[in-house]
C-alpha cells in the first residue's frame, strides 16, 4: 500500500466518523466515562510524582477540552484520535512500560465497586456499575519501537485494547512489526487467572502460573528476525477494527481487516470467562468472581526497564516510540 492510499483511507474513515480536525479529542469522541494516564511526570495532584493521570471530568471536558502536546492530540489532517508512548518514561507503579492509554471510569472514585463491570455468575453483581459491556474501535497503528530483540515478543509491540481485572488480563489485544517488515501481525492474549498465592508461582517445568496464551488474528504474533513476512497481516498506518462484547459470561471478540471494503476480512473469538481451566490449564481459576475495565490506545511493550530486550530510548526522532491513531472508540456500557 502506497502513502497515499494509506491517505486516501485514514481520510475517508475519518469522514465517516465525522472527525474535526480543528477539535480537541473529547469534541469528537465521548470520553465522559474514561481517565487517561500519560507517559508523563505529575508535578501536582493525586499522581504527583508518578505518571500523569487526567481524571474523567477533567478529560470529558468539552468546553474546555484537554489536550497534550506530544502524548495525546486530535490529528491535525484527519481529525483522529492520537495516542503517543516513548520506549522510556515515567510509568504505573505496577508495569515496566510505558503508556498513553484510556482506563474506563463508570463511577467518580477509583475504588468504588460500581467504577467496574463483572460477568453474569458474579456473586455479587449487583454491586458493580455493569454486567458486561461492549467496546467498539476503528484505528490504525502508525508507528513502533526501532529498537528491540526480536526474540523478545514485547519488542516493536503495542497494545491497543485491554480486559483488566485486579490481578491479571482476561484480553490484551496486540500489534508487533518487526523493522525489516512491511507488514504487522495483529493477536490477543487470554491470561490464566490463577489463585493468588500462585500469581507468582511456577510448575514442576518452571512454567509461570500466570501467562499469556496468545491467539493469533492477522499474521503471527512470535516472528523473529529472518522469519517470512506476514503478508496476512497489517501495514502501518492501515486502518482495522475490534469489537469486544462481554454478553452473560462471554467474551465476544471481532476482528476486521480492510473494514467496509469489498475485501473486508473478519475473524471471530468466544471465551467463557466464568468456567476457567482455559484450554485445559488446571492453575486457571477464570474471571467469574473478578472485578473488570476496559482499557483502550497505545500500551508500549517496548521498554528500557528489561535489559535483555534491547529496547532503547535514543529519541522520538531516532523512532523509539509508538504511536495509534483511533477513528472511533464507543464503550457501551
């Protein structure tokens, strides 16, 4: 795919979605129901000292609508929804990477049971702001580290879509592109939700408890270099879609390549997120009686923190970032 057909597609998605390059975000997306943390240091505020957090009155603004220069932006051509991530910058408390990323918020405080969502078996779903929920998105990923080890699965990676429960991922929805490549591969992991005194535990095999079981969508999540390129897959800056539904105890995924074009591809997922034992692993205790939220944008997998991966922080300019543009983004719920 030349420039400017990648253009041409970002453009005419952004007209279908209506987007107005001239706003700011939360003017052409509902953002009333999310909180973002930025790759950033706080120098004030709840998150002083660590990475920046915008709350969700503040980011749902729209009469006067928050923007970061450099982390979180409206594209100037296309009106599109712009999430940045360097490889080294201040981050969670509890994750070595970097992100410019949405959290869902359903309540007003963090901590409120209501702030989340849980599947129908919960034992106490009364108590939570929503059983189930849907998120829809539309979005290119338009950059990746130019660093990292190949060997390492996080290197030239994002993650643009998450499920998250206190302790572990039930969804984290990834894009790799390896430097020699033209094409990315799209894949999501389910991760095993083991009991809590096992969370750090391994097998007679040395095997963690807790670990992603990745599924492939487009391409190949694990290539390393000398590998074929995953001409299946997806180029930088082309334009996808998922959709995430959690309907009763179901995890309903939806992944579209080329969406409303003639060549449209679609491929479907299903989980039960009540039963466990996931793909016969006994450890997995499944997400039936955890707490839920939906996250959405540009998680870097890419980080200085991990020395065998490689990745380094030579600059925006040397490429050492990710970047994800999003055309639409609905949470229903």
């Amino acid at each position: 795919m030349t420039g400017s057909t990648v253009a041409a597609t970002q453009l005419d998605t952004a007209k279908q979605f209506k987007l107005d390059p001239s706003k700011a975000p939360a003017q052409n997306f509902d953002l009333s129901k999310w909180k973002i943390t930025l790759p950033e240091l706080a120098q004030e505020g709840k998150s002083n000292g660590k990475a920046l957090e915008i709350d969700k009155n503040q980011l749902g603004n729209t009469t006067e609508p928050y923007v970061h220069p450099q982390w979180f932006y409206t594209d100037k051509n296309t009106g599109a929804m712009v999430f940045v991530a360097p490889n080294e910058a201040p981050t969670t408390p509890n994750s070595k990477n970097t992100r410019s990323e949405l959290r869902a918020m359903l309540a007003e405080q963090y901590d409120q049971l209501s702030n989340n969502f849980v599947v129908t078996s919960h034992p106490n779903a009364s108590k939570f702001g929503a059983i189930g929920g849907q998120l829809t998105a539309q979005l290119s990923v338009d950059h990746v580290s130019t660093s990292g080890d190949p060997a390492m699965n996080g290197a030239f990676g994002v993650v643009i879509g998450q499920i998250h429960a206190p302790d572990n991922e039930p969804l984290k929805i990834q894009y790799r592109k390896l430097p020699e490549h033209e094409f990315g591969s799209l894949s999501w992991n389910y991760e095993l939700n083991p009991l809590s005194e096992l969370q750090d535990a391994t097998d007679s095999k040395g095997i963690k408890y807790r670990q992603d079981i990745r599924h492939d969508v487009f391409g190949r999540n694990d290539l390393r270099a000398g590998e074929p390129e995953p001409k299946e897959g997806i180029k930088l800056g082309e334009i996808f879609a998922y959709d995430v539904n959690v309907k009763g105890n179901t995890m309903h995924l939806t992944f579209t390549k080329n969406p409303g074009t003639a060549n449209e591809i679609i491929k479907t997922f299903a989980v039960d997120l009540a039963k466990g034992h996931y793909q016969g692993h006994e450890v997995d205790q499944g997400y039936k009686n955890d707490w839920m939220y939906y996250k959405a944008g540009a998680y870097n997998q890419c980080n200085t923190q991990k020395s065998s991966s490689n990745c380094q922080s030579r600059g925006m300019e040397a490429g050492d970032y990710t970047q994800v543009s999003f055309y639409q983004l609905v949470l229903n719920q």
